[in-house]
C-alpha cells in the first residue's frame, strides 16, 4: 500500500480539483467537502510515509504503468520519494492543508470560488508533484502547472488595481524560467539519452562536457526563477502585493521552496558538482545578492504585502546561500531554514491577510493602533516577526544559528575570507529584517489609531486557528531544534549526499556500483562547534520573567490608580492618560511606516534610489534582467567548464 | 539530593551571583561611579555614589500611569523581558576561564542575538505606548541598533577567528569560554597587535549600544522627550533605568571578556575585584569621557560614522586576523 502513496497523494489533490470543477461551481457544501477531503487526504498519506522514509531510511519509488527500466535504461515514468523529497513534500502539504482551512473564511466576500478553490487544487498537486518525482521531464510539467495555476490565481482578484499587470509580469517571465528548464532538460536528454533522474545522475559524471554546462546553466537559472531568487525578486513583489493572502501563503512558502528543491537536486544529485568551487561560488553569490539585495527593498516598501515579499526571497537567499557552502552543516541549515521560512512567511503573509480582510488595506501609512482591535492577530504577529527577525527563542533564530555556524566554519576550514564576509551579510540582513518588522509593529498593530479604525473587529476562529497552527509550530520548531535535527533534517542531508542509494533505489541494486558510486547511506556529522539550548534558556527566563511579575503584583498593588476612579474624582477626562504631546497636539500624528528610519535611509538614499529606479515595474526591463542573467550564467558555466 | 543541590546551585547563580543580585548591584555602582566621574570632569560636586540606587527606589513608590490608547500588556511586560533576558545574559558571561555560571547553553552569536532582546523591548514598549514622541524615538533606536550591529558583528567573528586558529582544530569557535582559555595561555586580546583595532571599535560600538551620551539619539530629551520612555513612569520606567545600567556592566564586561581575557589568578573574588575594575576604566573611557566631552549626534551622523569609522576599523582587523597576523 505505501509504495502507492507518491502517486496518491498527487493524484488526490488533481482529482480534487477534477471534482471541484464538475460539482463545487455554484455548491458551496459540496465544494468544502471535496476541498477538504482532498487536502487532508493528501497530507495524512504524506504524513503516512514519514515512518518509513526518515526514520528507517527507505527509499519509495513508484513505476507509472509497471513500467520498470530493462537493461539498464529507465523508460517510464517514475516516482522517487526520498528524504529530501518529502522533507519538502511534508512543508508543502503543511502550507497546502493551513492555506486551504484559511481559505473559507478569509475568501467568503470574494464570488468564482469554483475557480479558484480548483486552480488551489492544481496549485498544490502540481508543487508536490514537483517534488516527488523522479523524471525530469514531468519536472518541467509540474513546473508549468503550477506557474500557470498561481499566474491565474495571482490575478483572482482582478478587480484590484495592478493584479492582471502584476499576472502579466508573472507570466511573462515565469515562462522564461519554465523555458529554461525545459532547454536544460532537452540538452540533458541530448546527450544522456534519458529523462530519468537517477539514470542522468548515474551518467551525468561521465560524460560532462560543453553541453551538460549549458545544460546546468539552463536548469539553475530556471529554477532560480521558479524562487525568485535575484534577479527575479520583483515579480514576487507584484506578485504577492495583489494575490489573495492564501495565495501569497502557497506562492511564498511554497513555489519558492520548489526552486530551492530543485537547486539542491540539479547541483548535489544531478551532477554531483557540489564539490567544485565554482558552482559553490555561484550558489552562494546568487544567494547573498537574493539576501541582501531584497531585505534593503524590503526596509523601503510601505504596503504590508509587498514588504513580505521581498522578505521571502531575502530568506530564500539564506536557504540558497547555507545550501551552496557544500557542507552537511550548511545542507542542513538550508532546510531547517527552508521549514521555518515556510511556517513563520506563511503566518505572517496570514495575519497580512486578517488586516486586509478587516480594513481593506495593506498600506502602512493608513493603518495604526490595531491592537486594541484585533489582540489576537497581533500575538500571532508578534510570534511570526520575531521568528522571521530571528530573536530567540523562536524557530527562524535556531535556523539562522546554524546557518551562521556553517558559513564560518566553511570560511575557516576552507581559510575562505568571501565566506566570511557572506557571514557578516547574513547577520546584518538578520538586522535589517528585524528592523522591517519593527516598522510593521508600530505603523499597523501600534501607535495610534487612526479614527476610521475604530469599529474594525477580530477575525473569526475559521482565520485564527490556521495561524494558531502556524504559531505553534514555529514555537515547537524553534525550542526543540535537536529533535527536528534528529527526525528531520539528518536524515534529509543525508539522502542529499546518498546519491549512489538514490540511483539503486530507481534503477535497482548494484546500478551505482556499476557507474562506481557507494550506494552505502552516507552518514552526516553535524557537529559544530557553538552551544545553543533554548530549554536552559527558556528556564532561565523563565525563572527571572517569574521574578518581574512576582515584583510588578506586588508593589502595583498600593501604586495603582485606575483610570475610572480618576474619572470620578476629577471629571471625565485625566489629562494623564493622554499620550504626552508637549501641549502641541495639533502638530503631532501617527508615526507610520514611511515615517520610520530617517537616519538610515537618508544616509543610503544613492543606494536606495538606485534600486528604486531598477524596479521600474516595467515588464520589459525585467525580461532583460532575465535574459542577460540567464546569458551571464550560461558563459559562467562554459568558462569555468563544469 | 543531587538534584536539589543542582538546583540549588543553579537558583544561587541566578538569583544571587553573578545573576540577578550581583549583576545588579555592579551596574548600580558602575552607574554611579559614572555619574560621578562625570561631574567631576565638568567641575561639579555631583550626586552621592548610591544615587542610582536612591532614585530607583523613588520610583518603586510612585505611580504606574498607563496611557489610555496604549496597549496594557505589550506596555507592561516590555520592560520586564528587557531586563530579564539582560538578566540571562549576565549568567553566560565567562569570569575566568575556569568560572562559567551556565556553560554549554549559548555561545557568542547566542550572546550576540540575546542583546538585542533589550533594545527590540524598548521599541516594543514604545510603539505600544501609542505616543508620537515614542513613535519618533523608536524610529530612532533602531537606526542606531542598525548603526552599531555591523561593527560589532565584525568585533565579535574577529575575536572567534583569532582564539579559533589556536585553540579549535576547525579554525573557529563561538565559545566565550574558549576565547578566556586562549588568552589566559597567549596573553589578552588587546595585546596583539592586529586585535587593537577591533577594540577600538568595541570601545565606539559600547555607548551606543547603552544609549550613552554622543550617542543617547533615541531618548534625546531636549528634542523628544525621552523618546522611547515618553510615556512611561514609576515601576516599569525604573525596570527600564535599570536595564540601561545592567547593560553598561553587561557590555564593559563583554569587553573583558573579549579582549581584556588573560590577566586572571584562578581565585573568584579577586577576578571578581579585578573585572570590576577593568568595568570601570572601560566605562570611563568610553561612556564618561565622551559623555562629558561631546554633544550629541544627529541621526544621520551616528548612522554614517559606524558605517564608516567603526565598520573600517573592525574590518581592518578581520582582515589581519584572516592573514595570520
């Protein structure tokens, strides 16, 4: 039964989405009741193959039709489930399953949910298909379905300003990145004779010449694009600012995780080049730039929406950036910080989508003080930004701490002084994200409220539980890191390095050996050399947290004066519990988000209005970037001869 | 019964030494000896050594006024986890090589990340405040949290550099312990001669990290009303006086640690008597000097200067460290 459940849990969400056309267009039960179903039904079988894949190590592969490889040649179509593939299988399910439970709530004002509950569907079959397979050609077709379902989705709500022009953009170069791959899979075909992963990467090492370059140049830059990783970040922006939150939920923690996958399955499986230092050079270059580049956009964005966005390719630069330093350390940091990224985004683009849903607004100079309103949104918020900005001791800070960890063990080891300069990126790109969302802090949950706000409520429990979930598990992930460690992420670097076990799992045993690789699993040391026990922490504060408030109960007691006994006593209104203006309130207004860091943006105003007219918006200058970086990477690979 | 002296000896270094109590007690002291080397730089009589102590006493008494558009909650737990993980900090600062109060729960990018906790409560305390001068204030600190986290960053993988080429076969080490041990076999950080940029530039990133005078930009009170504090009083505003004294010892004595490692006998209470006397010269040279001497910065200015002096500096030394100097 379990070596069905690659297929399955595919194929549910498609038939879903199947059925959902046919029935769920003007039922609004039935539709529930067939999105649901397939959702869960798709996560449980995900979930289901956990046990034998990343405890006890099993590889599940699943031949199409029975079709398995004769004399040594692989001719149908496979499934190969291993550690890796359903480490982002089980990521992917999880946004899929808390996207599609928001949904029902968050989408109720909106009319064509047939449509769009169909194109969620085929967003999140296409995505796990991705990751699941195990032929590079259906690789390409997922791509595409899952490009053109979020492309459509993108512009679900059409009646938005800029939601076609921002799917138009998304179309126009998304296709470029979907092209790119299918080039790549046709050169790899060309000179491999084979679309199946484990027989190209059985091989790929023998037979590397000019083409196979190209051909690596073609894939990574196309699923560069599928992450949006620099140069592509502006599509996100466009993207996200005008997508459902749902949406922005699957496309940011979702699409951009399958670039990510298929970056660390073309350089560490396909050609196992991750030894080389100019692919490593590449990765990590891309990576910072993607890093750095998107969290200064990030600091200059005044809509909620579009601020996260950059914030996501930021953070997929830290997954792309651990990934390329070719360290078990590293490879597991990437994912550990791919997981968290996923969780805390998708809590944060959710908890953006309860402010549109209740204001109509992401813009932060509008909105304030919504704390008061919607208490529970803001402790979810909080819990979402202080992950993202990496404070312990939630989950993006135990990511993060690894990956620190990594880059300067590898600038060590390999006397790398790049490497150590990558580290200092990392660590002040942490602190300018910490300083975007204490730009959101303060111009949408705090400060004052403005007086169109006065009557905005909180969202109901169909919004709150998703992102209750999601704040939980950026808890649980972040204060037991050595359990995920344990369960998680060894056993996915480890698959990334066991190419040799990947191959005989496909192509059946003793084929590695044949092409002499070790099909033995290799064994992955991630030791290092800094200390960090969130529990002792935890208790540590604890205790002193304890302390403080023993103290404040004790002597608020005597010092408290309520506002309504001062009321009674002195009229209506204490000048006291007025905010404090100097006696000039009428020069005084919210302090919102355009407002913040004067300093900062005064002194890199040459640097921010340079990038300012980069992101001109318009479609054909990113077509350009797209191509002329498509062309540099392409002569990169040639001249370095991978 | 182990356990219970386990856990007895595990209250004792948080309550008492070097947690809570002691580490409280230095920063009153150091606060006053501050204030009063101050005032005698400027020809003043300046107040009694204890009055640190004195004035937050006053505020324990006095009212808690909390403002009514102000979030109560995030406005009064805000200064408490402040100081708490301030608090927490101090446990994991190494006193001699041999002496960790709490080993083997945080390294140095723990220690890094944990003292930013104080300033992100500040701001969250401020924004909650709902004020506009809070609003301003805020704005403020972060652009200087921003200013100063580069260098020190730099500061910090310098000195991890420098012990780890010695001491650890990988080339690194985050451990604090570690870095004590290497300067207690080769000599204090500062003597070599590629670290004395980098403790220049600790010595720069020190009072803007505290909110010392040049640099005091978030609570400028002749321009905005103490910024960030505008709004609070009595208890909570004297958890936050005392998070900015606790920060000053925790940041001098960072600074032990880092570069002033090696000069230890191995007996407690004269390290003890030792690093509090190292605390106040380095509190004298970069807090009381610059606090007597010079007028405050403009935004833009902090800003520019860590990202052009301090950043070189710091740089300078990585550089050096990384070619084996």
């Amino acid at each position: 039964m379990m070596q069905h459940f690659p297929i399955l849990s595919i194929m549910v969400l498609f038939f879903g989405a199947f059925l959902n056309g046919i029935f769920g267009g003007k039922n609004a039960k039935a539709r529930k009741i067939i999105v649901l179903a397939s959702i869960f039904l798709s996560f449980l079988m995900v979930v289901a193959m956990t046990g034998p894949v990343m405890l006890e190590g099993q590889i599940i592969s699943y031949w199409l039709g029975n079709w398995e490889p004769a004399m040594g040649f692989a001719f149908g179509i496979g499934l190969e489930v291993d550690a890796v593939g359903l480490f982002f299988g089980l990521i992917i399910s999880t946004a899929v399953l808390v996207s599609g439970l928001y949904s029902f709530e968050y989408m109720s004002h909106d009319d064509a949910l047939g449509y769009y509950y169909t194109l969620y569907l085929m967003l999140g079959g296409g995505v796990l298909g991705l990751v699941f397979s195990g032929c590079l050609f259906n690789i390409f077709v997922m791509v595409e379905i899952m490009t053109f379902s979020a492309v459509a989705l993108t512009a679900f709500r059409n009646e938005k300003y800029g939601a076609l022009e921002a799917a138009f953009k998304y179309l126009v170069v998304g296709s470029i990145g979907s092209t790119s791959v299918l080039v790549g899979t046709i050169l790899l075909y060309n000179q491999t004779h084979t679309l199946n992963l484990a027989q190209i990467a059985s091989i790929l090492p023998s037979v590397s010449n000019g083409v196979t370059a190209v051909a690596f140049g073609f894939l990574f830059v196309g699923f560069a694009t599928k992450a949006f990783l620099f140069p592509f970040q502006p599509l996100a922006a466009d993207a996200h600012a005008v997508a459902p939150s749902s949406i922005s939920v699957l496309i940011s923690g979702v699409l951009t995780k399958t670039g990510v996958y298929g970056i660390i399955r073309l350089v560490y499986v396909l050609y196992q080049s991750m030894n080389l230092g100019p692919v490593k050079t590449l990765v990590v270059f891309i990576g910072t730039l993607s890093m750095f580049i998107c969290v200064t956009m990030a600091l200059a964005q005044h809509d909620f929406k579009r601020l996260l966005a950059f914030h996501s390719i930021s953070q997929v630069g830290y997954v792309i950036t651990a990934v390329g330093l070719s360290t078990a350390l590293g490879v597991a940091g990437g994912l550990y910080h791919a997981m968290n990224h996923t969780l805390f985004k998708s809590l944060l683009f959710l908890t953006a989508g309860a402010v549109l849903h209740q204001t109509d607004t992401t813009n932060l100079d509008e909105l304030g003080g919504l704390s008061k309103r919607m208490p529970k949104t803001t402790v979810l918020f909080l819990i979402g930004a202080a992950s993202i900005s990496g404070l312990p001791p939630f989950n993006g800070f135990a990511s993060k701490w690894m990956i620190y960890q990594a880059t300067f063990e590898a600038a060590a080891a390999q006397n790398n002084f790049g490497f150590a300069l990558v580290g200092i990126i990392e660590m002040l790109t942490s602190v300018l994200t910490l300083a975007s969302f204490i730009k959101v802090t303060q111009s949408v949950f705090f400060g004052q409220m403005p007086k169109k706000w006065e009557n905005v409520k909180e969202v109901g429990n169909g919004m709150i539980i998703p992102m209750g979930i999601l704040a939980a598990l950026c808890v649980i992930t972040g204060v037991a890191p050595s359990a995920v460690e344990k369960y998680l992420l060894a056993p996915a670097t480890s698959a990334v390095y066991s190419v040799g076990k990947y191959i005989n799992a496909m192509m059946g045993e003793g084929f590695a050996e044949g092409v002499s690789l070790s099909s033995e699993t290799v064994a992955v040391d991630l030791g290092r050399s800094g200390y960090w026990n969130p529990l002792a922490w935890l208790a540590l504060l604890g205790i002193l947290l304890f302390g403080a408030f023993v103290a404040f109960v004790l002597l608020r007691k005597e010092a408290k004066t309520k506002e309504s006994e001062a009321a009674e006593m002195f009229g209506s209104v204490d000048e006291k519990f007025e905010p404090f203006f100097s006696g000039e309130r009428a020069e005084f207004s919210q302090v919102g988000g355009s407002d913040m860091f004067w300093g900062f943006k005064k002194v890199m105003r040459p640097y921010l209005d340079f990038m300012h007219d980069a992101h001109s918006g318009v479609v054909n200058d990113y077509v350009r970037w797209a191509v002329e970086c498509l062309a540099l990477v392409l002569l990169y690979c040639v001249l370095c001869g991978l | 019964m182990n356990i219970v002296l386990i856990i007895l000896k595990w209250l004792f270094h948080i309550l008492v030494f070097p947690g809570f109590l002691f580490t409280l007690c230095a920063a009153l002291l150091l606060a006053g000896i501050d204030r009063k080397l101050v005032a005698r730089m400027q020809n003043r009589v300046g107040p009694p050594l204890l009055q640190p102590a004195y004035d937050l006493l006053k505020l324990f008494g006095k009212e808690i006024i909390i403002p009514r558009q102000a979030n109560k909650k995030a406005f009064l737990s805000a200064p408490a986890v402040g100081l708490a993980s301030l608090l927490v900090t101090s446990l994991l600062l190494p006193f001699s090589a041999s002496f960790v109060a709490v080993s083997g729960v945080a390294d140095v990018i723990v220690v890094l990340y944990l003292l930013t906790i104080p300033a992100v409560a500040i701001i969250v305390g401020a924004a909650s405040s709902a004020s506009p001068f809070a609003g301003v204030g805020l704005s403020r600190e972060m652009v200087a949290v921003m200013a100063y986290e580069l260098p020190l960053t730099i500061v910090l993988v310098t000195v991890c550099r420098k012990a780890g080429l010695m001491m650890d076969e990988s080339g690194m080490t985050f451990s604090l312990a570690t870095v004590m041990q290497y300067q207690a076999e080769h000599g204090a950080m500062i003597t070599k001669l590629s670290m004395i940029p980098a403790a220049l530039a600790m010595l720069f990133i020190i009072p803007c990290e505290v909110g010392a005078h040049p640099f005091d930009i978030a609570e400028a009170e002749t321009e905005i009303c103490e910024g960030t504090l505008a709004e609070y009083s009595g208890l909570p505003l004297a958890f936050y006086e005392l998070a900015h004294y606790v920060k000053m010892f925790i940041l001098t004595s960072l600074f032990c640690v880092l570069f002033l490692g090696g000069f230890t006998t191995g007996v407690v209470v004269v390290d003890l008597i030792l690093r509090l006397i190292f605390c106040v010269v380095v509190t004298f040279l970069c807090i009381t000097v610059p606090h007597a001497v010079c007028a405050r910065f403009k935004v833009e200015q902090v800003f520019k200067f860590y990202w052009t002096w301090v950043l070189g500096l710091a740089l300078v030394s990585l550089l050096l460290v990384w070619l084996g100097l």
